[in-house]
C-alpha cells in the first residue's frame, strides 16, 4: 500500500515543558508532528503546578495544528503519554477542581519522611512494591487529603497526566497498568488497586477516587462528537489506554524483552528494564506493569541528563552556540586527554549542586563540554548498575538511547564507551510519542498485540559499539566520579546552605 494511504494514529505526548503531537502511520514513520509549550509554574515551596484548562487548550491547539488537509480521516485511533506520578483532579463533570500537581513537586515529601521514620515504609514498599517519595501520586494524594479536605470533598476523580488528556478527548474517566502501579496505587501481584497502601497511610477513602483500570493496548473511550466538531477527528474512534511515559518510552524503543535497558536522556537520567521476576529487596523509583501486564518495568532515575548541557549553552555561553556546534567543538577534546569532571546536578535532587571539578588552566570549551557530555552518562551508568540488582548483576545485550542525548552520534559513543556495551538509537525523533502510537496502532485493530506492533514500528537508525581504548579511559573516569561525587554529597550533608 502506499505510504499516502496507510492508516495513521495520533500519538499525545505530555512532558514537563511541552505537549508534542504526533501522526505516525501504520508502520511506524513520523508523518508530522507539532509542539505546544505550556506553562508550569515552580513555587519557591517546592511546590510544582500546571493549570488544568491551559493545559488542555495548549493540546487542543496542537491537535489541530498537526492534522493538516485529508490526514483527520485517515487517523484510525489516538494514544497519549504523559508523565507520571503527580495528580490531576477532577469533579464529577471533568472539571478540575485545583491546578495539577507535577511529578517534581515536593509537598509531599513530609508523608513520606513521616511513614519511613515510623518505621512503616517496608510495609508499604512490600504492598506496592516502591519506595516512597514525595512526587509519587499515592503520597501527594494523601497531602492532599490532609491539606486540602475541601478539594478532596468536590474531587470524583484522580487522574495521571495522561489520563487528564483522554478525558477531555473521550469524557471517560480510566487509566492504565503502568500510570496505576507505577503511582504506587497498586498491589503488582494481584494486579489490582491497594487498598492495604492506603490503609497504611490512613486514607482508605481516597480508594473512590482512583479510576477503573484498562490495559494499555485496550480502548479507554472514544472520541467525542464534540471534539469531533473541535479538531476534524472521526467521532467514535478508540482512544487507548496506553501507557506513563517511562513505559511509553520504553516500547517504543523496541524494550520487550529483558536483553535491551532504555536510556531516556532529557531533564531527567532514567534507566528502565524489564525484569525477569517480582521484586521483594532493594524497591526500585519505579516498578510497574508494563505490556498489558506481561511483564514488570523497573526504573531508576534523577533530574540529572541532557537537560545539564542546555543549561550550560544557555547561561554560562549565553546561547552563542547551539547542540550541534558544541557536539563538534567537544569532538575536538581526546578521549585520552586530562581534563576535569562535571557533576550533572543542575536541577537536583538536594543536597546534590552541579559543579565543574579539577579544572586546570589546559581546559577549555571543548573539555568542559565532554565533561558534561561524560558526567550524564556516568549518572545514566549509576542508575544502571542499581537496576542490575534485579537482574542477577547482569548486563543487557545492549542500551536503547532515547532523548535529547541520542541526536548526537559524539554523545552515543560516549554513552558506549561509558557502560562498554552497545547503543542503539531508535529511528525517530519522539520515541515516547512512538511508544503511544503503538499502543493506539493495536486499539484501533491495526496489529493484535503490543509486541507485533512494536515489531512493525519501532526500528533502530545507528549502532554505536564501545571502542575498547575509550572504555579504559572511561573506566577510570567513572571511578573517580564516584569517588568525588560521594565525597562532595558527604560535604553538602552536614551543613546545609543558601549561599
């Protein structure tokens, strides 16, 4: 069939500073795509919000935007993808009922200093197989509870991010295995919400709230007459219940199988693998259903990738060089030569600050910049070796690179030579989005399951193989990160300062 006749689905994808909105066809190309920055606003408190109605306008506008001439009727079903964790709520008529709460936000960090200093962390970590942090939607939802009664009492639904989307497009209140059990809301072995977690914190009605759940491949509703009549979709069309966007990712970097370890490299460093058993030790940040509950997805990660080096251009080089100028300024730097370390903490988590270390006057642009480059990989590399834990120690056959760090084949390199194992780098420039479109390819009868979608649509462009005189540089390297990393953390613990 020719490529202008293929059946196309809508891929949603919800990230932290923008919606992207992308048409795929049936075999997976990127037909178009279109952008939509929303706002998110960052309060000196830690708390980290995104006005509901703003946020769904700002989508509507790319919807629209990327359905141009006859494309609205060819597309077959939607899929959407956003980030996980955080809350959105909702009153009985789907209007929201307080701005959303982002991932990052910190309110809730006290719920869960409070459950881990009571001793009842464990519980609560053998129940849903986590451990407890401040951004993660079972712990913000019992901030909520607690600080906010009068939301609560006019809230009917908690939603994800991407479940927000699917009800302004469907008026169906759902979400999937992965936003539920990657949210900490759910028992992963019987693969249904846990009211014991709840219990635990004391807030078993909150239970009410929560959404059914269908698996990711399943259709969460339909397209509505009125947003029919709004974006030229077909009314009727499967939205799917699709996936969070760590698992969105992950599929639709081809990761169905415990022998490839997603690298996502954007704001946030996060590794994600599929693991052959259920986790009873060393609770991971992440640990959900994945692939309509085949599998399990663990992942480990911090805001601490790609996201450093746009800082760097912008406020230390005041934009005078874009990405690619500085991949090919930082190629100029030996793999063997001296030069200094970058801790990649821009962003976090406290107590950790990004820092140049051991810089000598024969650094420069080039070696700072591969500094940078090297520092992300050595925190990607860091959260890997956490993850092997659930492997037995053992490594994949290969990584799958994803984000911003994979457009550059300098970056890829160093990303092999760091953890001497090949990378893969997937043939489209929104692998999340890919990931959702895969998920709506099978919701819309396309293909029959996750895994002969995957098959059909997600393929690699470039393998970078480790070149064995850089990963004995690199070896090195990494050691002596670790060993300045651990010993500026010792520092910043025992004085904390606003300087």
């Amino acid at each position: 069939m020719s490529a202008s006749y293929l059946p196309l689905v809508l891929a949603i994808d919800a990230g932290g500073t923008a919606v992207k909105v992308a048409l795929f066809d049936s075999t997976g190309r990127l037909v178009s795509h279109r952008n939509a920055e929303v706002t998110t606003e960052h309060y000196p408190d830690g708390r980290v919000e995104r006005d509901g109605d703003a946020f769904w306008q700002a989508t509507l506008t790319a919807i629209r935007d990327v359905l141009e001439g006859d494309t609205a009727g060819r597309v077959v079903a939607v899929g959407c993808t956003g980030f996980g964790n955080g809350i959105f709520l909702v009153d009985q008529h789907g209007q929201p009922t307080r701005p959303g709460i982002v991932s990052v936000d910190h309110r809730a960090q006290p719920i869960a200093d409070r459950t881990i200093a009571a001793g009842q962390d464990r519980a609560l970590s053998d129940e849903n197989g986590h451990r407890p942090w401040g951004g993660q939607t079972l712990i913000q939802l019992a901030g909520l509870a607690e600080n906010e009664p009068a939301v609560m009492a006019k809230t009917r639904w908690g939603l994800a991010c991407k479940d927000f989307i699917r009800f302004c497009l469907t008026q169906e209140a759902l979400t999937d295995p992965s936003d539920a059990s990657g949210g900490g809301l759910m028992n992963l072995d019987r693969q249904d919400y846990s009211v014991e977690a709840f219990e635990l914190l004391g807030h078993r009605p909150l239970t009410e709230k929560l959404p059914p759940v269908v698996n990711s491949s399943a259709i969460g509703g339909r397209i509505t007459a009125g947003i029919a009549q709004l974006t030229g979709l077909r009314e009727g069309i499967p939205v799917a219940g699709s996936m969070m966007d760590v698992a969105s990712c992950a599929l639709g970097a081809g990761v169905t199988s415990p022998d490839r370890m997603v690298f996502i490299a954007g704001t946030w460093a996060i590794n994600a693998i599929e693991v052959p058993r259920p986790i009873s030790e060393n609770y991971p940040l992440l640990n959900m259903l994945y692939r309509d509950g085949a599998a399990r997805l663990v992942a480990e990660g911090s805001p601490s990738s790609a996201a450093n080096l746009g800082w760097y251009l912008k406020h230390a080089l005041g934009n005078r060089i874009g990405v690619d100028e500085a991949m090919n300024i930082a190629a100029g730097c030996p793999v063997d030569s001296q030069r200094c370390f970058f801790m990649p903490y821009i962003h976090g988590p406290d107590p950790y600050q990004g820092s140049f270390m051991r810089l000598r006057a024969t650094d420069n642009e080039a070696s700072m910049i591969r500094a940078i480059c090297e520092g992300v990989a050595f925190e990607h590399r860091r959260h890997a070796e956490a993850l092997l834990v659930h492997t037995d120690g053992t490594w994949p056959e290969a990584i799958r690179l994803t984000g911003g760090a994979a457009r550059s084949p300098l970056w890829a390199q160093i990303f092999a030579d760091t953890c001497n194992r090949p990378v893969e780098v997937v043939d489209t420039p929104e692998v999340g989005a890919l990931g959702a479109a895969i998920c709506a390819a099978v919701a819309g009868g396309i293909y029959t399951s996750l895994e002969q979608a995957t098959a059909a649509m997600s393929r690699i462009l470039r393998r970078h193989e480790p070149v064995a005189e850089n990963v004995a540089v690199l070896q090195a390297r990494y050691r002596e990160f670790t060993r300045l990393d651990q010993g500026i953390k010792a520092l910043l613990d025992v004085q904390p300062s606003d300087y």
